[in-house]
C-alpha cells in the first residue's frame, strides 16, 4: 500500500468520533475463537452496572478486545498489508473500538457496595471533624475558665 494510504487509514482509527455511527460487529474472531460481541455488549449493557460476577467477565472481555485492536493495527503501522486488508482491518478495529467504549461507560460497581462505602467514608469525615471541633472548644474552654 502506498505510504499516504497507510496514513489515510491510520488517521481514520486515531480520529475523534471515529466511532460515531459505527455498530458494534455481530461477531468478531478473537485468539481464533468466534465471539458473538454485539450479542455479549448488548446483554452486559442491558444491566445499566456490571453485577460482581460478572466483573471479572467485562473486564477479561475487555483486555481480549484491547489485544485484539493492537494486533489488528500493527500490520497497518508496518505497512504489511494491502490496502484493501487494511481497510477490512480498521473497519474491525472501529468495531471493537466501538465495543470498548459501550464496555467502559458501564458503571463497574456494585450500587449497594458503593454506597456502604462511601457511608463510611463520610462518618470518617465527620468523626474526624468532630473531633479537631470538640479538641479545640474543649481547650479554649479550660484556659478561659480560669
């Protein structure tokens, strides 16, 4: 391929918005291994957050994904294929892009955990306040009590 074909190609995965508009593949080969990504996205997403079971899922899925677009992208940055498998070659990567980012809006926690934890969090705070407060009125007191 000629070498402004390889930019050309290469600008249109690294471009913002380069997933606008784009649907996420129905399935994509990940390690040699047919994976139905949009079915697996879709029914992730449908749960608005990613139930503790499923953490260790998303986030494997994800990892695969991210190994799967470098993998895609190099033979392009070292001008190993044509042009015609390149453009097969980012127009998967925009997919999988794609698919990444639905994966990431996901709220990753637990809404109950998450809300214990930040409850404790805030009595900290409030203890702590408490007692520089009370430390320093219980002080001023004494010295002017006398």
């Amino acid at each position: 391929m000629k070498e402004f074909e390889r930019k050309q190609l290469l600008e249109r995965v690294n471009r913002e918005g380069a997933t606008v508009g784009v649907q996420i593949p129905e399935t994509i080969e990940i390690q040699g291994e047919m994976i139905d990504l949009r079915e697996f996205v879709f029914e992730i997403k449908r749960r608005d957050t990613i139930p503790a079971g499923e953490r260790e899922r998303v986030d494997q899925a994800k990892r695969n994904l991210r190994r799967e677009r470098l993998e895609r992208l190099q033979p392009i940055e070292d001008n190993e294929v044509s042009y015609e498998e390149g453009r097969r070659l980012i127009d998967d990567i925009v997919g999988i892009d794609r698919a990444l980012n639905a994966l990431e809006q996901l709220r990753p926690v637990d809404l109950e955990q998450e809300s214990k934890l930040q409850n404790a969090a805030d009595q900290k705070r409030w203890m702590s306040f408490l007692k520089k407060a009370l430390g320093r009125e219980g002080g001023a007191s004494k010295r002017g009590g006398r």
